[in-house]
C-alpha cells in the first residue's frame, strides 16, 4: 500500500473500531461494565479470534495483512497513534492521582502489592515451568529462567489504567479503597516492568542492561520529582492567564509529558510510566483541570480504543485448539485470578482495612486488561512467548477484567465506601468520561 492508500484506509478503519466499540459498551453497560473493558472486548472481536473467523474477506479488506512481508500494513500508523493515546491516558492519570491519601495509606499500598506481586508470580513461575517442559508455548530460544520471570511478571500485573477508569466508573475516587488499589496498582506494575527489563536483557545475553534501565528508572523517578515538579510549580503562573491554562503552557505540558515518555521508552520501562511520573508532578488547579479538559475527550473517545483493537489484530484464539492447551487456559486463568485476589485481600486485612473493602481491594486488583495486553504485545513482538500463549494470556487478560466489575459491584451492593477528607489544591477526582 502506497503511503495516500494507508491514511485513506487509516480513517475507514476509525470509523469502524469507534462506532463499534460504542455498540459493544451499549451491550456492556447493562452488564455492569464500564466503556473501557468494552473496548478491550471490541478489539479482540475485530482480530482474526472472530471477525477474521466470520469473514476473513472482509477483515483482510479492513485490516490488510501484506504476505510478502508477514507484517500488517496496518500496525505501521495504529500502533504509534496507539501509543499515543496510552501515554496521554497516563498523564491523565498521573494528573488526577492523590498523592495525599497516598501516603496516608502507604503502608496499605506497599503490603497489598507486595502481596499481589508475591503470589501470583511464584504460581505463574511455577506453570510456566511445567508448561517450559509439557509444551510448545516458548519458542525454542527462550531460556527456562526467561519463561518463569516473563510469565511471573505477567501474572502478577494490575492493569493501572484500566483500574483508574473502573474506580471512576464506580464512583471510588478519593475513597480509601479506590487509593490503596491504585497505589497498590502502581507499585506492582513498576515492579512487573523492571522484571520484564530482566527478561528483555536476558533475551539480549546482557543482565547489566536490566540494572542500568532500573537504576535509570529511579533516577528518573526522583529528578521529576525533586526537578521537574518543583520547576513545573515556580514557573506556572508564566504558563496561566486570566485563571486558565496558556496555549504555550499546554504546549511546554505535552512537550514535558513527551519527553518523559520516550526517556522511559529508551530505558526499557515503557513510555506510559513516564507520561504517569509527569502527569503527577503538573501542579494541580489550574494546569492539571484545563489539561485534563482539554486531553481526556479525544483521548479516551478516540486513540485508547486504537490500542485495544491493535492488541486483538494479533490474537488469534483459534491456536488453542485441542483441550489440553484450553486445560492450560483455565490453570493460567484460575492461578491469576485466585492468587491476585486472595492474597490483595489478606494484606489489606492485615494492614486493619476491613473485610468488605479489603475483598473490593482484592477484586480490583485482579482488573488486568490495559497494562497484561501491553506487556504480552511485547513479549510477542519480541519472540519470548508464541502466538498460542499470547492467545493464552489475552483470554486470562479479558476474563479477569470482565470478572472484577459485576463481581465488585456484587459485593459493595449493601454499602458503600467511605470518602477521604478533600486536601486544599488537590484535585477531588477525575473528570466525568463516557
């Protein structure tokens, strides 16, 4: 396809993955589900897993796979406007989350996501051991080390964004289980990617690139924070006029937000982190409400259903086809699932959160969808895992999340959780999206 063909199919194929993506949360809504795990939903339809069963014609027309090449034309312009729209949700994010009740309830973070890092991962390291040896899973140049930490660190992630969007979807901004889950989410999944740079230097042959892209990292972590943010708040009232945002402020914001996230891309840690670190550093009120107004519609109504559609081009769940790997579907599904939500549940019992938050913490906590799909995309792409555990995983991925949400509500039906007190130039919560 010549480059005028791409864009040309490029808006055909907007069109379609919006208008459906709508149809699937209509269905969805009145299950219990917010519009994001539609989405997820939508995209694994639009891939080969059934539209492409249907019709394959018609599928091949709309989404063009070039044989020659073995490469789909179309990954060449949606997985970057893709990426796009995953970095700018982070920032989002980042923007709206409450560092005050974080550290009020910090030692809850840590205990629930050492909890849900801890198990999930020995159970997910174990099965990829069995499935190492009883298996055709793992391609023949990935090590056994390197199966049991990439499956681990698989297992034990929390889908942060998607998390974000379902406490929203049910009004738990600001309560103490909403917080403790979400910076519980964000310490397991800064966890599962430095374990995924081990996994990556591994495949490489050079362990020293896994600790410099961590201590990198961190060192980013802390000069955003110690630099950037303090900078981001002496300098904002150059940025502001007549008590909102500048079009150069919002310029010098994305910039900012950019730069983080191709530093973190760089380091291997993935450019969402970045754009999240940066988004926590903008300086609330003014410049977090109007970037948040200005961003959050067209990302979220447009580039984040790119992505989950870019994730379902490439799973192909009619590779389990035989009982014995539908058997290893439901043990890598029931391992997840149980060891996330259990042992999230008993960490926040232990820290005195009581038992019917501490059952929604360990609930939400299981919502994988949005970071599993962007870890698994790697390790795909990279040649760690087959085209069939990638199957495995997207099924595990989408089952959990969809599991969370009637599960929670089911649940918290007789109560709901207490709000923490509003701190002075905090944001109370995310802006209303479909």
């Amino acid at each position: 396809m010549n480059n005028l063909h791409l864009a040309v199919q490029f808006f055909l194929q907007i069109a379609v993955i919006l208008l459906f993506c709508r149809l699937v949360g209509a269905v969805a809504a009145r299950c219990g589900q917010p519009q994001v795990v539609a989405e997820m939903l939508a995209g694994v339809l639009l891939g080969p897993s059934l539209f492409g069963l249907l019709a394959p014609e018609a599928q091949q027309a709309l989404f063009p796979w070039d044989n020659a090449q073995q490469a789909r034309d179309t990954q060449s312009y949606l997985f970057p406007a893709s990426q796009l729209g995953l970095a700018l949700y982070m920032f989002i994010v980042g923007m709206e989350f409450r560092v005050d009740i974080v550290r009020k309830r910090f030692a809850s973070s840590v205990a629930v996501s050492i909890a849900g890092m801890v198990t999930p991962f020995a159970l997910g390291a174990g099965l990829a051991w069995i499935l190492f040896y009883h298996s055709h899973l793992f391609p023949a140049r990935t090590s056994l080390m390197e199966a049991m930490l990439f499956l681990g660190a698989s297992m034990c992630i929390t889908a942060f964004p998607m998390l974000a969007r379902i406490i929203h979807f049910k009004k738990l901004t600001g309560t103490t289980m909403g917080t403790v889950a979400l910076g519980a989410g964000a310490l397991d999944d800064a966890a599962a990617w430095c374990l995924l740079a081990v996994v990556l230097a591994s495949f490489d042959g050079d362990f020293s690139h896994a600790f410099i892209n961590i201590g990198c990292g961190v060192g980013f972590v802390v000069f955003t924070f110690l630099v950037v943010g303090p900078l981001l708040q002496r300098f904002q009232r150059w940025m502001e006029k007549d008590g909102s945002l500048t079009e150069a402020g919002m310029v010098v914001s994305l910039s900012i937000m950019a730069l983080a996230a191709w530093f973190t891309d760089k380091i291997g840690l993935h450019a969402v982190f970045g754009a999240f670190i940066t988004g926590a550093v903008i300086p609330r009120k003014v410049m977090a409400r109007d970037l948040i107004d200005r961003i959050q519609p067209l990302t979220v109504t447009l580039l984040l259903p790119l992505f989950f559609t870019y994730s379902g081009l490439n799973t192909k769940i009619g590779l389990l086809n035989s009982w014995y790997l539908w058997g290893i579907c439901a043990a890598v599904l029931l391992a997840a699932a149980v060891g996330k939500g259990v042992a999230c549940w008993l960490a926040a019992r232990a820290t005195g959160i009581p038992n019917r938050e501490a059952l929604g913490i360990g609930l939400l906590m299981n919502a994988r969808g949005l970071m599993e799909l962007i870890i698994i995309n790697i390790g795909l792409q990279r040649g760690i895992i087959t085209e069939g555990l990638f199957a495995t995983l997207v099924i595990m991925a989408v089952t959990t999340t969809l599991m969370a949400s009637p599960l929670f509500e089911r649940l918290m039906a007789r109560s709901r959780p207490e709000m923490e007190p509003i701190t002075p130039g905090k944001l109370p919560g995310p802006v209303p999206v479909s």
